[in-house]
C-alpha cells in the first residue's frame, strides 16, 4: 500500500559533491556578495546552499557534472587572470551572446547560465534583497499592502 518515492531513478540517493568541489561552489556564493557589496553575512547561508545543491543533484542527477564543471572553469578563469576577484568579475560580467538562452556554447556560458545565474538568484532570496531596501521580507519580496505598514518593495520616493 505505501510507496517510497523515488527521486531519481537512474542513479543511488547520493547528492554530494567532493569536498573540493563544496569549497569551490561556497566561495564562488561568497564573492557574488562580494562583487556586488550585499553587506550581508553569508555564513548563514553555508547548510542553505549545500541543501540546494543537493536538491538539484537529487532533482537532475548531471548537475553534480554542473557543479564539478563550474570549479573547472573558475580554477582556469583564476589562473588566466592571477587574481580571483577578477576571475569571478569575469564570470559575472562576460558577455556572451546571451547567458540565458539556451543551449550555452562554451563552459563559461553554461557556468554562467546553470550555476552562476542560480546562485545569484539563490543569495538574493535568502537575504539580499534587504540590501536593496526590501522591508516586510520572508525570503522573497512579499507581505500585503496593509495601510498604515511600510510597503513590501522600494518605491521611488527617498531612493535615489
């Protein structure tokens, strides 16, 4: 009568990285705070990302393959430029064709387009959009426009 749920059925329950490779994709989360001046503590955050990854893994067994890719690409964006700021300002800013589109053709877009643009959207919703002067926050933009409450967004007035 009861039946356990597969997750996937192609490969085992495993939905770790290497260790290298957790290393890798914590400090790549990290400096998108630092690149654009989030302020905010990521440590919190370490369990959270570790959780999605897994969550991909276990969702799409090959983003395992993704997340082992993006340190390969970021250890050679590091070595090109000496300097590991650099190779991450790179990975966020190069402009390729689009790095949303699909399908990515080259490493760096794929980097960009299923793990970089993830990140970035993964940090904003755990607490980043505070920086931006997001009030009323539960995770993502939310809460009722309630009179007499601050309003769940920016709006025009006082910011500049």
């Amino acid at each position: 009568m009861y039946q356990a749920r597969v997750n996937n059925v192609v490969t085992s329950d495993e939905s770790t990285v290497p260790a290298a490779v957790d290393e890798a994709m914590w400090k790549l989360f990290v400096a998108i705070g630092d690149f654009w001046e989030l302020g905010d503590d990521p440590k919190p955050y370490r369990l959270r990302l570790r959780a999605f990854m897994s969550n991909r893994i276990r969702f799409s067994p090959i983003y395992r393959d993704f997340y082992i890719l993006a340190r390969t690409v970021i250890d050679g964006l590091i070595a090109h430029t000496g300097d590991k700021a650099k190779a991450y300002e790179l990975l966020f800013t190069q402009k390729s064709r689009v790095a949303t589109t699909t399908p990515p053709q080259t490493q760096l877009e794929f980097v960009q387009q299923y793990v970089a643009n993830e990140f970035i959207g993964l940090r904003l919703s755990l607490g980043s959009f505070r920086v931006f002067g997001a009030i009323n926050y539960c995770g993502y933009f939310g809460g009722a426009n309630i009179e007499g409450q601050p309003v769940p967004y920016r709006t025009p007035v006082g910011n500049k």
